[in-house]
C-alpha cells in the first residue's frame, strides 16, 4: 500500500480517503417513495457533486413498538410508528433506482434497519452497506452483515467508546471497515463535533474514518473533518428544505451541496493547516478550536439525552404476564425512543427465549434483568 492508500477504504476497486474522500448524498427517505423524486433528487446530487447516493430501507415494526408515541409534524400530531409505516416502499423501488444509480456511475448505498431489510438489501448485490448509529449495538444485525464482507460504514453517534469496540469486534475481522464519526442530534450543534477524535478513532481502532453531519452548517464540519483525516462524508440532501421529508429540514439543498463538496475536495487538496486558518479567518479561531475539540471520545451535549433511547434494546411485543415462559415471538431489538423503557442490550437476544417472567412486562417496554 502506497501513502496515498493509508486510511483508505476501497469500494468496488476505488480507494477513498483523505486525499479524495468519498461525498455522500443521503437521501434516506426523503423521496417518500416517489420513484421519479427519487431519480430528480440522485440527478441533482450528481450535478452537486455527490459520489455516492444513499437510501434507508424502512419496515416500521424492525426499528419501534406501535406503543413508542407521537411526533409532531407540519400536518399535526402522529404515532411515530405510523409515520415509519408510511416510509415503507417496494423492493421493486429499490432496485430502479439502484440500476439508475449506478447507471449514471454512482455508487448506491442503502441502510438496513433489520434483519428483513438486511435480507432483501443482500439480494440487490449491493458494493457498500452502511449501519446507522442507533444500530451499532445490534448485535445480531452486525453479525449478518459481517458475513457480506463488503465495505462497511459503521456510524458512532450516540455511542460510547466501549460500544463501539463491540461492534467493531464483530465487523472489523470480516469486512473492511470505515468508522463515521457523527452527533445524533437534528440539527447538531458545529461545536459539539470534537473533530479531533477522528484520528483518535483511526488509532485506537486501526480503520480508516469519515463523519456523517448532522448540522445545519453546510461545509464547515465537513471541509474541517478532512483536515482531519475524513475518508468519507455524508451530509443529507433535498431539493428544498420545504418538502415533507423527515430530514429534509437540516438536509442541503443542491446548491449548498455543491458548495460542501467543493470545501471538501479544496481541504483535500490545500491540506490540514491551510483549511484550518481558512476557517480562522472567516469564523474566528475560537468556533475552529471548539469544533476541533479536545479529541477525546464521550457523548456530545446535544445528544447525552438520547443514549440508551435511541439505541437499540430488548422490548416485549406483547403483555407478558407474571410467571409465562418467553417465546421467541415475545420480544424484538428495537429503539425506545422517549416514551418507553429501555431493556437490555441486544447482545443478550439469544439468552431470553425460555426465560420466566418475574413480573408483568406490558407491551412495548423493555425487558431487563429484573423482569425475568
């Protein structure tokens, strides 16, 4: 491996890194399963210079508990679940726009959020697959994914060190591995990115790293994540902050796309030093410091309420009463979001099926210890 392959990942015969990262556009599911908005939005991701375009692959009953409780939106109150139940397309959707994709020599990348979704996303021949941070520690889906041996992009928001060395554990011995930095909050506050960590990450864990931005600035974390030593960026994208998309009000329309990437590949190009007092001078050095950070790995402020309930967790399907045997059928790994319980971690899945319940466990909550 030459210099210019170091804390690189390869993808389909192509080597990203510091010195050419990888540009994401995530779409997630901002086309609400309009194939023809889908296919405008990768044209203009394109035209804004995106490498790649990326898609969620949602069945509402993998992520949450119809329980979980309501969100609300521009057209009044709805059950999360609901909402997720509506972002459900066809994998005939996923295959257009895949071909579409790659046919404009893209690459298509797409987030499983389950072991269905894991299925049918395998079966589209995917050359990259990406976990999303509140599936880090779902043990279960990483376990299967690793057994792609593809590229993987592993998102860290909301994480602490000590998660992530586990699902590292179980993906890096089997697939080749990028580690994305990210703060698992809409929008994430510029100075809550300790960008320094990145290369901390890529010491302690030995895999090259990216960032995945969540903030509302459209090139700042990203220009300063590849001085950094980013091999990737993702940053959301829409072609108006004023469509109906989940995302789509902290996503970059096109041309604040265009000019992210144009940051990005400029960082690349001038490196480190020069891109950092670039942002010196407009910003001030104080901002620049305090996104820099001190480099060390713990959760942000903006997401240090989220840990634990956007993560993954056991949770019972139905009321399970006092003294009944756990079936299979009983519990699932599932986000808690804020309404309900966490449970326990999902590494402990395959430990409940024939345990006693100690006392009632209504639907939705999570199963821990003292349940059973």
């Amino acid at each position: 491996m030459n210099k210019n392959e170091e804390n690189c990942i390869f993808i389909d015969g192509r080597a990203f890194g510091p010195q050419k990262p990888l540009v994401i556009a995530e779409l997630g599911t901002a086309h609400n399963g309009d194939i023809a908005k889908a296919k405008e939005m990768t044209a203009a991701a394109v035209q804004a210079g995106a490498d790649c375009v990326k898609f969620q692959m949602v069945f509402a009953d993998e992520i949450l508990h119809p329980n979980t409780g309501e969100v609300t939106l521009p057209g009044g109150k709805i059950r999360l679940y609901d909402r997720f139940k509506a972002l459900e397309t066809p994998v005939e959707f996923y295959v257009e726009v895949k071909e579409y994709i790659e046919s404009l020599g893209l690459l298509f990348l797409c987030t499983p959020f389950g072991l269905k979704s894991a299925s049918i996303l395998r079966g589209l021949q995917p050359k990259i697959v990406k976990i999303a941070s509140p599936e880090l520690n779902f043990t279960s889906l990483l376990e299967e994914i690793a057994d792609w041996k593809l590229p993987v992009l592993l998102s860290s928001g909301v994480s602490m060190l000590s998660d992530i060395e586990q699902a590292v554990s179980i993906l890096k011995p089997r697939a080749n591995l990028c580690l994305l930095h990210c703060v698992t909050s809409y929008p994430a506050p510029v100075t809550d990115y300790n960008l320094r960590v990145l290369k901390n990450l890529s010491a302690i864990f030995g895999v090259p790293v990216g960032v995945s931005d969540h903030s509302a600035e459209a090139d700042i974390v990203p220009a300063l994540a590849v001085s950094m030593g980013a091999a990737v960026v993702e940053k959301h994208f829409c072609l108006s902050r004023k469509d109906p998309g989940l995302d789509d009000p902290i996503a970059l329309p096109p041309e604040e796309f265009s000019r992210m990437t144009e940051a990005v590949r400029s960082a690349a190009q001038v490196g480190p030093e020069e891109t950092i007092a670039l942002y010196s001078r407009e910003k001030g050095e104080a901002l620049i410091q305090r996104i820099l950070g001190n480099g060390v790995k713990e959760l942000a402020p903006s997401e240090k309420d989220n840990y634990r309930f956007t993560n993954r967790s056991i949770h019972a399907l139905r009321d399970i009463r006092q003294g009944e045997l756990l079936k299979r059928s009983d519990y699932a790994v599932l986000r808690s979001e804020k309404n309900l319980r966490p449970g326990l971690e999902p590494r402990w899945e395959k430990m409940l099926e024939g345990r006693t319940a100690r006392s009632d466990i209504p639907a939705g909550e999570g199963i821990r210890f003292e349940d059973i």
